[in-house]
C-alpha cells in the first residue's frame, strides 16, 4: 500500500527505533512544503470500546481537514447537511468514508495507523471495508499499518492486491541499551542491586514479542 522505497525507508526507522510515531515524523519532514496530508491514529486496547471505524476514520478526516488550505465544496456542504439534521446527528460511517474518498482524490496521503491488533475483529472489518473504498478512489492514498502478526493473514485477505507486508523483529541489542538507559535514570538506586539488574536484563528482552 506504500512504495516499496517508502516501505524499506520505514522498515530502518523501525528496526532501530520501534515506534510508529517516528514514521509520522519522518513522512512529515519527507513532505514537508508538498501538497501532501500525513495523518495518524494510535488504538488502544483500553479504549477499544469508544475506538470504532466511524471514530478513526473520523479523527483521520479532523486532521485533513485542519491541515488542507482548500476544503472541497462537497465537504462542507456534508456537514452543513449534517448539523443541520435533527438532533444534530453525526456524520456516519458511509458519510465519513465519501468524505475521505474527495479528500484523497484530490491530494497525495498518507494514514499512518499503530496496534491494529487492538481495534476489535467487529470494527476492524468495518475499517478494512472502509479503506478498500477509500483506496479504489484515491491513487495516491497510501496506509501504513502496525500490528501483531495474528491479522497479518486477516489483512492481506480484506486488502487483496493492496498489501506489502514486512515483518519486522526486536533486537535485543537495542532492548537492552533502552533498558540501561532507563535503569540508569532510577531515582531510587539503592533499590536496585546487581542481581535485580543482571534479571531485568534477561528477562525482559527475552520476553519482548514480534511484532
């Protein structure tokens, strides 16, 4: 779904540095000064219930739309239909997703969506389905999505012939350095005596899942 140049650029940033918000940032200066929209969205497991597809793809339109100069006339005029709607009714799923399909079409984007895994199966369906749409219309979208390699299988079934997928693994190395840091940032260092250290050191890289 991205280029490949892209994908290998992405892949070093995450193997060195394990963070999706680094990809955010480095499409952002990659971009920067160029007609292009770089939106994200972070799931999290103890707000999968309020995380829905209508809310991410929501939150994803906010962003577009506050960073877009020229908002196309059938956005607003989408929303004026909306808020003038009894009870003020929300912009739907299908309205959401037609908002996204003129925004993109008519601009270079990237969505950048971290921990997949932990939207529920329900509302992923209802994402993967959503992004097909918004992918068909829009050439120059592109996703980047993180997640467990459980729905890899899941991914590559609801986006067929739209996935590149990169497995990427921790390094222990880097782990370890991470951990070292932190341990050295201790405020209570008589707590901790050569032992406890030399497991934590242990333990926790080799804990660490693939992800």
């Amino acid at each position: 779904m991205v280029t490949r140049t892209i994908i290998r650029r992405i892949e070093s940033v995450l193997t060195s540095r394990g963070d999706s918000s680094l990809v955010v940032d480095w499409l952002c200066k990659r971009t920067r000064g160029e007609h292009t929209a770089v939106t994200f969205f972070y799931f999290d497991f103890a707000a999968r219930a309020e995380q829905t597809a209508t809310c991410m793809l929501g939150s994803l339109i906010k962003q577009m739309i506050n960073r877009t100069e020229g908002i196309p006339e059938e956005i607003w005029r989408a929303l004026r239909k909306q808020k003038d709607a009894v009870g003020g009714r929300r912009p739907q799923l299908d309205d959401i997703v037609k908002m996204l399909q003129l925004i993109t079409s008519s601009q270079r984007t990237f969505m950048v969506i971290d921990a997949l895994d932990e939207c529920t199966a329900v509302q992923r369906y209802r994402l993967f389905d959503s992004l097909k749409g918004i992918l068909e219309r829009s050439p120059d979208a592109r996703i980047f999505m993180t997640g467990r390699p459980h729905i890899r299988a899941e991914i590559e079934t609801r986006l067929a012939g739209r996935v590149i997928s990169v497995s990427i693994s921790p390094i222990r190395g880097d782990i370890v350095r991470f951990l070292r840091s932190r341990l050295s940032e201790d405020e209570t260092p008589d707590a901790m005596d050569e032992s406890l250290e030399a497991d934590i050191l242990e333990k926790i890289p080799g804990s660490i899942s693939e992800m």
